[in-house]
C-alpha cells in the first residue's frame, strides 16, 4: 500500500466515525492543554517571582534577628520575638569595607487617619538610606532628610497606594497633616508605585524617621532587621562575611551556629524561590499528564472496538493479498492521525488557556519551545504506544476466521 492509500484510507476511516473519532480526539485536547496551560503559567509565575525579587537589587542582604542556640530545652524563643540587633550595629555594620549602604529598619501595625478616612498600614522606622537602599523613588515631595532623625521629627513618606486610600486618586497630600495613634505627622512625601518586593509592601506603608517610631510608639532600641547593599554584586560574599563576623563578635558569640541574627541575600532567596517555584511547577505537570494517560486509554479502546467492527474487512483484506505488516500500519496510521490533531489543537488550546489564566492571576503566561516539544513528544508517544496492541490484533488475526466472523 503506498502513503497517498493510506493517508486516504486513514481520513476515511477516521471520517466514517466522526461522533466516536472526535471523543477520541478530545481526550487528548484536554491533556494537551492541561499540560501546556500548566507549565505557562507554572513558568509565568517564576518569571514574575523572579523579577519581583531581583529588582530589589543582587547587592541586597538583610540581616534579621535569630533564635540562637543558647536557650535552654523547652524555653526556645521563635524567630519573630528575638530582639538582638540594635541601631548600634547597623552604624559598626555601615564602616565595613564591602558596604555601601546600611539602612536600620523598625516596624510596627497602625492606623493612619486623614481627616474622615483611615486605613490601615505598615509603619516603617528607618533613616535616610532607606531610599537608596530599596531603589524607592518619590512622586512627589521629598524623601526623610538627616535633620528628621536627629530631631525624631513628626514627618512622613507615605507609599502610593496608602496615599490613594486616604486622600483619593490623583490628589498630592504634600503638607498635609495626618495622625497615628499619638503622633501628628507631616507628610513630606509621596513614593512611586513600586509593588511587593523583598519581605514588605512599600506601597501599603508608611516612612517614619527611626528615631520617631521609637519615641512615639515602640519605645525599644532594637531594629527588626538591617538592610545593607554591597559595594557591588560581586562584593555580596565578602560583605555576608564581614558582617557576620562583626555581629559574632559584638554580641560576644564565638559558635556561629549560635548566632542570635541570620544574614539572606536577594540571590539566596531568588535560588529558592526558582527552586520551589520549579518543584510546583513540574508538580502541576505531572498531574495534567494523568489527562493525557486517559485520553490515551481512549484511543486504545476506540481501536480495539474498531478492530473489532471491521474483523470482516481485515479478513477481506487478507484474503485479496494485503499482508499483515499493511493491515497494522492501517490501524496504527489511524491512532496517530487522531493523535497529531489532538496535540495540534491541544498546543492552541493550552496556549490560550495560559494567556486567559496569566491574565486573572496577573502574571505573564510563558510558553516555550521546548514545552511544546514536549506536548509533541508525547503526543506521539501516545499514537504509537496505545495504537501498536490494536494495530497488531488486526494484523494477526486469521484472514479464515475474520471472513467467518459475525
């Protein structure tokens, strides 16, 4: 039989059961494009993770308070209620060699009112530095000045969307006045939209000096973390390094697995979040290819139900000469070709599945090359594998006996 029969002998079987053939076709279309859509938007969310994170900066480190090791059994203080970094150390940290910037960070939950309308929000304590230190821009108005921590003065910078909730969209509140618990605060400034980064939301926050915060409402000497920016991405280890020696040695610590501080830098947290973000999104494949065992169970059982319909025209077949290596490329012709237009139409539809799901989750939808190679592969894995048993059933059945069957 040459390939223009059996393509033509392919689209008229195929053809002379559509309602069946495209059932077939479908099982396959839903695996397909659950594996695509999954892996788009497994890799969209990576990208987007990592890109978020990464525009905080690669020279970026944060030093955080950490339960050391030298509480006793059973009394083990968590890492959220150590206090062992103080402003003290964020100023011995900024006269190390590989740091270019240091910022002492405090915060603390409150409401914020303006006029009639209020929100809640993060306060931030911090000094000048702060701005360079997360790449912060302001929209209008100015940034804290030195004067405004030596004095504790009653100023704020407020984020853009914490700006939006009190005074509406498009309104500058420069100068205004607003309050926090006991304090009367002036705002001076209004930051760009700069969204989730790092371990804080800016845009939901609102700056203090770090001296006002601890006066007017923490009442405490320590800082709950130290940001500090290398003097180059290269000088990351070095200066991870010379802190951690510092600390150890100002807070009298000669084990450094009892320290009572951890240092993380962007490229540590970029590393695991690339890796769960990974495991999740094979994870989400794995589970869309179960789909695409299914719809290959289906093609198996549409050819074995067709092999058994058309016993009688395999034995006639046989009977006029066609050999038994034609009668199965019959059949695992067939299984391929309802194969290929489900990966086709599959591919598309996970495509457009990724895009409409990127859209509602906010993210960019990424689908690549090789994960449409894959889809392919196994597309046709699945034509070959679940169409061979049929195909050979046919091919060896007796020409005597499939002329005979009824």
């Amino acid at each position: 039989m040459s390939l223009t029969d059996l393509i033509a002998e392919t689209l008229h079987a195929i053809a002379a059961n559509k309602v069946r053939s495209a059932l077939t076709v479908l099982g396959i279309v839903v695996g397909i494009a659950s594996v695509i859509g999954m892996l788009s938007i497994g890799r969209g969310s990576q990208a987007s993770i990592t890109a978020s994170i990464s525009s905080v900066g690669a020279d970026l480190l944060t030093v955080m308070p950490a339960a050391g090791g030298g509480f006793a059994p059973g009394a083990r203080m968590s890492a959220s209620s150590v206090k062992s970094l103080t402003i003290e150390d964020a100023e011995a940290i900024a006269s190390l060699a590989p740091v270019r910037i240091v910022a002492p960070v405090a915060q603390s939950q409150g409401q914020v009112i303006a006029g009639k309308t209020n929100a809640n929000a993060t306060l931030i304590g911090t000094t000048p530095a702060y701005a360079e230190a997360q790449n912060l821009v302001v929209a209008s108005g100015s940034f804290l000045a030195e004067q405004n921590e030596r004095r504790a003065s009653q100023v704020a910078v407020l984020g853009s969307t914490l700006a939006t909730d009190l005074f509406g969209e498009g309104v500058d509140p420069v100068g205004r006045t607003i309050r926090s618990g006991s304090m009367i605060l002036t705002i001076i400034g209004v930051l760009e939209e700069k969204g989730a980064s790092g371990f804080s939301n800016v845009d939901s926050s609102m700056i203090v000096p770090f001296s006002t915060l601890q006066r007017y409402v923490t009442s405490d000497e320590h800082v709950g973390s130290i940001i500090v920016r290398a003097t180059s991405q290269g000088d990351v280890d070095a200066a991870k390094a010379a802190i951690e020696a510092l600390l150890l040695s100002r807070h009298g610590i000669t084990d450094s697995s009892a320290a009572d501080f951890r240092i993380m830098s962007m490229q540590d947290i970029l590393q695991t979040a690339s890796s769960v973000t990974g495991i999740m999104t094979a994870l989400l494949a794995a589970i869309a290819g179960i789909s695409l065992v299914v719809g290959g169970v289906g093609i198996m059982n549409m050819m074995l139900t067709t092999v058994t319909e058309r016993t009688r025209e395999i034995g006639l077949r046989k009977a006029l000469g066609a050999d038994s290596g034609a009668i199965s490329a019959q059949f695992l012709a067939e299984s391929i070709a309802l194969t290929f237009a489900g990966g086709v139409i599959g591919i598309l539809a996970g495509w457009g599945i990724g895009a409409i799901a990127g859209r509602f989750l906010g993210i960019t939808a990424i689908v690549t090359v090789d994960a449409v190679l894959l889809a392919a592969g196994v597309c046709a894995f699945i034509g070959v594998a679940f169409g061979y048993y049929p195909a050979r059933r046919a091919a060896r059945l007796s020409p005597i006996e499939a002329l005979r069957y009824q």
